[in-house]
C-alpha cells in the first residue's frame, strides 16, 4: 500500500498572509449601545478572490473556511459581526474548486479534529 503525504502550512507560516481589519463599525442591532466590528480596508480589492479563509481569535483557529469571494464573504460574516475584537483573518488563495474544498476539510480536521460534511458547493 502507498500512502500520501499532505502537508499543510504551519499556523506561522500563516502570518505571511494575514489581512488585517482595520475600520472599526458600528453594528445597528436594537441595544443602545452596539459594539464596533471590524471591517477590512480597501475591502473591494479582495472582490472574488478565491480560497481558504481562517479566523483567529485569541490566538486559536476558531473557524475554518472557503469561498469564492472574499469580500462578500467577509462583509456578511456571522462571526465577525459578533466578536468585536477579531481584527484579522488569514487567507490562502486557490482557485481550484477540489482543492480549496480538500484543504479545507484538512484545516478543519487539523485544527478541530474532525470534520463535519457539508454540501458540495
């Protein structure tokens, strides 16, 4: 039997694709006093960028995945919207449907240990 190595890049590695988010925003939800998010910059320039995306929070991977535009994907974010104080993402860009759905489902397992099936998109 032949076996496959796959390598994935080290969370280090990560910091060289880093997007910050810099603008901090209002939310208007129906408190008084809504916190501020953060949205990226010059956001637009991301428009259709195509590949993996991860959100750090307090220095733990705690959300994995993949898109075929960035920007839109960033923009309506669930978790973004709801935790003030995620100012950055990573994101690896592929282009290649299968393998931007394989590396995902492989940052998953990596980073939580398993994997929950999703629909093909």
């Amino acid at each position: 039997m032949k076996t496959i190595k796959i390598e994935i890049p080290a969370l280090e590695e990560f910091e060289k694709i880093k997007i910050r988010l810099e603008k901090p925003r209002k939310i208007n939800y129906r408190w008084k006093n809504p916190p501020k998010t953060y949205w990226v910059e010059n956001l637009d320039k991301h428009r259709g960028r195509q590949g993996i995306y991860l959100i750090p929070k307090q220095g733990k991977i705690i959300y994995v995945g993949s898109t075929t535009d960035l920007e839109r994907r960033i923009r309506g974010h669930w978790l973004i919207k709801q935790n003030k104080d995620i100012n950055f993402i990573y994101f690896l860009e592929e282009k290649d449907r299968n393998k931007r759905l394989f590396f995902e489902q492989c940052y998953k397992f990596h980073f939580f240990g398993k994997v929950k099936p999703e629909p093909f998109r």
